[in-house]
C-alpha cells in the first residue's frame, strides 16, 4: 500500500486503527490520517530535520496564506533564524505528475511568501527553483547553490 519513494527512509511512527493507517507528523506533533500526500510530505519534513539538519522550529505545516482573496495552505515552510521565508516546498502524491499546474500553484504561493527556493516533490520526482537572485530549475531533491 505504502509506495516505495525517491527519498531517504524516514524513521516514522505509524499506527493503525481499523482499517486506518496514521502516521504522527514531526512537526504538528499530532496523528494524521496517512494519505499518499501525507506520507511524501512527511518523509520530506524527515529528510529536512534528519539529513539537511534544518531546526524542527523553523519547519512551518500546512502554513496558511491569503492568495487574491482566496485562503490558501503551503504544504511546507522553511524559514530561516530571521523569520524569513526561504523555501516553500509543494507536496503531492506519488501518482501525481508534476507539470507546470504545480510550478504554477507554489509560484501563486510564493507571489506570497517571496521565498528564495521552491521545492515540489511527489516523492519520486522532485523539481527545485531558485527565485534569487537568478532562477534556476534542478531535477533532484534540494539542489541549491
């Protein structure tokens, strides 16, 4: 059921009630229903913490936004110590393609937040920007200078 990602093992607590997988998230410290979504977005926050030693506290959830009116959440946020927001990462499901709708929808985010990077990632592909001061698009997960 769980799909094989291109993204290091995550040491994730899973439970189950029922017929119901859930996986305690890093940051909310709370159960959540473990969507396919779900499960790339938490072994991305896993991969933030564990392997790119980013502070936990500097990891924003579901960060809600106000687009032209409309309320909006960034699946994740990553500030620097300044409060700043520097990377705005878009998660979707393992069987979602990326294609330019995603770009399109963290570019909206990030119109925004002004973030230096963009990362989104259905788990096995995953496409980062550099905003500034040139962009840049990678194939790779997190491939900043």
């Amino acid at each position: 059921m769980l799909t094989q990602l291109n993204l290091p093992p995550a040491g994730l607590d899973l439970s189950r009630r029922g017929n119901t997988i859930y996986v305690k998230c890093l940051i909310r410290k709370k159960s959540l229903v473990l969507t396919p979504e779900e499960w790339v977005r938490q072994h991305i926050i896993y991969s933030l913490v564990h392997h790119f030693a980013i502070s936990a506290g500097l990891i924003g959830v579901e960060v809600g936004l106000d687009y032209n009116g409309r309320k909006k959440r960034a699946d994740i946020v990553v500030y620097d110590r300044s409060g700043h927001v520097d990377i705005v990462i878009e998660c979707k499901a393992p069987e979602v393609i990326l294609s330019e709708e995603t770009l399109f929808q963290i570019a909206q985010y990030n119109s925004v937040f002004q973030a230096d990077k963009l990362l989104i990632s259905n788990g096995l592909e995953h496409f980062s920007v550099k905003t500034h001061p040139e962009i840049r698009i990678s194939r790779g997960f997190i491939e900043f200078d």
